[in-house]
C-alpha cells in the first residue's frame, strides 16, 4: 500500500482497483503525479481510466485522484467496484475525448466529479454535451455565462449556472449526474482537510 494514500484513509481495495502504487497515473503521452503539496494534471488529448468497456457506471473527473477521493469519500455509493469505471480528462475536455467515452461506454451511467466552482460546472455542461455528441460554446459576458446550444443561444448568472439549470433552460434530460463536494472546491480537498 502506498503510505501517503494509507494517511489520506484511502483503503488497500480502491488502492488495488487503482492501481496506484506511486500516485502517478499514465494518460499515454503524460502522467499525473500527486505527492506531498503537489498534484501535477496534465492538459492532453488522452484519457486516463481504470476497468475495461463491460462496466455499468462511468465516473469522469478531470484527474484519476479526484476520481480516488470521490471513491474513498462515497464508496458506499457503489456495491461493486467491478461495475465501475473512471475517466480522468486532464485540464481540459477535448472532444476527441469525449468522443472516446461516448463510443467505448455506450448506454452506461455517467456520474461528473468537477470541482464546485465556475469552472466545475462549466465542465459539467461541456463533457454532458460532448458525451451527447451535441457540443455547446460557453462564454462569459461580465456576470453572465453565455451558452450556445443547439441553434440557440441563452445568458445565464454565473451563480445560477449548473448542469441542472442548464438542461431546464434548454429542455434537455441527459440522465447524467453530478457530484459536488460540501464543504471543499474538490473532493480531494476534503479528502486531504480532512486527514491532516
């Protein structure tokens, strides 16, 4: 078991699913690194992933360690690990890995794991247009995101915006969830908070 994992109380079986010995995580052309005061994302048009195409629910995050600390923060959530799967994008979510996803786990569930910020939801709303192969253009106009969908183009308060306000507003029902974190901007925030 990895020692710094071991302190953070992530358990010796999500260890063992992800495969993460020396907290470096391989997207194929980078790596994501985490360590003591440092976690290193890459900007890449690769994926990182655990488990193969036959699993029923798909968490995508943009690293493989806030998919971990959404794990070890919520494993009561999912009964069998081997019907997971995650997805980390990096710094950004580019089509081509979206496309990816979308074709590789085809009719899963997908679960989002940004951070609970501006940014986090933004990131929901493009990988949920993405993943439904309808890509949207998001802008910000002083306090306003500006959304392009589908022909149509709505203003929405930074505040207001999320993936739930956004399919209102659009009349969309993708079925894809999101999971934000309490107390904290990541779920690897509080997983660290929380084990200091």
């Amino acid at each position: 078991m990895n020692p710094l994992l071991e302190k953070l109380g992530v358990s010796s079986e999500l260890q063992a699913f992800f495969k993460s010995t020396d907290c470096v995580f391989d997207f194929g052309d980078s790596f994501e690194h985490f360590g003591p005061g440092f976690h290193k994302v890459p900007t890449t048009q690769n994926v990182w992933r655990t488990a193969g195409e036959t699993v029923t629910n798909v968490i995508i995050s943009h690293s493989a360690m806030e998919c971990l600390a959404y794990l070890t923060l919520n494993r009561h959530r999912f009964q069998l690990l081997s019907a997971l799967g995650c997805v980390a994008l990096g710094n950004y979510p580019y089509e081509l890995q979206l496309e990816w996803v979308r074709r590789t786990f085809y009719r899963r569930k997908f679960t989002l794991v940004f951070s609970n910020d501006l940014v986090g939801r933004v990131m929901d709303i493009k990988v949920m247009t993405g993943l439904r192969n309808k890509p949207t253009r998001l802008w910000l106009s002083g306090d306003s995101v500006i959304a392009r969908y589908h022909e149509r183009t709505l203003s929405f308060a930074q505040a207001n915006l999320s993936l739930h306000s956004f399919e209102k507003a659009f009349s969309i029902r993708s079925g894809i969830r999101t999971r934000k974190p309490l107390h904290h901007l990541t779920f690897l925030d509080e997983l660290t908070y929380d084990h200091k």
